[in-house]
C-alpha cells in the first residue's frame, strides 16, 4: 500500500512539472513576446510622425522663400541694394540697490589627494 501511494505520488508528480514546463514556460515566453512586440509597434509609430515631419520640413526647404527666411533669420543676409539694421536693447541705467557686497572667497589650497594633507588642513581650518 506504501508503494502503491509512493508511485501515484510519483506519478503525480510527474504529471504536475510536465504540465509546468508544457504549459507556463511557453506562456511567459509568449507574454514576454507580446509585450516586446507591442513596445516595438509604439516605437514605429513613433518613427513614422518623426519621419512624416521630417518629410515635410525636407519639402519646406526646397522652396526659396524657406532659404531666403532662413538666411534672413540665421545669418542677416541681405539682398544687394538692401540695408541690415540692428536693432539693440536700450542700456541699462544705474540699478540701486540695498544688497551687500559679496564676500571674499578664501583661496584654496590645491587638492593633491593626500590625505593625510587633507586631514590636516581641515583640523587647522586652512581648507
């Protein structure tokens, strides 16, 4: 009767980790496959707008009234017998202001990376 009871266990068993690796692993592989997929489709859909705008900025710079802006904008070229102006910011008058001036940073000592010069200097404060 033991026997017979450790060989349905057995058998059980058997069953139990053949159904695991038929039936779980290939569906995580699955799911991991799936997932994967569906991350590639958004990145492609990504690519596609960035292609798509790409594609539209390529035909606006075919036109020359897109290069005569962008030298205009870029570059402030002008056509022969045109005048360039710059145009700048009005100068800044004196600020008053109430704040204190800026205290003197100490010099610092190089950092050779001794540590024992290290350790000193920040007992003797000359850090």
């Amino acid at each position: 009767m033991k026997v017979r009871r450790a060989v349905v266990a057995l058998v059980v068993s058997i069953v139990v980790v053949g159904f695991v690796i038929v039936a779980v692993f290939p569906t995580r592989t699955y799911l991991s496959q799936k997932a994967s997929i569906s991350r590639a489709e958004k990145q492609l859909h990504v690519l596609g707008q960035q292609n798509a705008e790409l594609e539209q900025r390529a035909k606006q710079l075919q036109s020359d009234a897109e290069i005569e802006r962008l030298a205009r904008e870029r570059y402030n070229l002008v056509k022969p017998g045109e005048e360039a102006y710059a145009v700048l910011p009005p100068p800044q008058g004196p600020t008053t202001t109430t704040t204190a001036p800026p205290r003197p940073v100490p010099a610092q000592k190089h950092d050779d990376g001794n540590i024992v010069q290290r350790a000193w200097d920040a007992v003797t404060g000359l850090f």
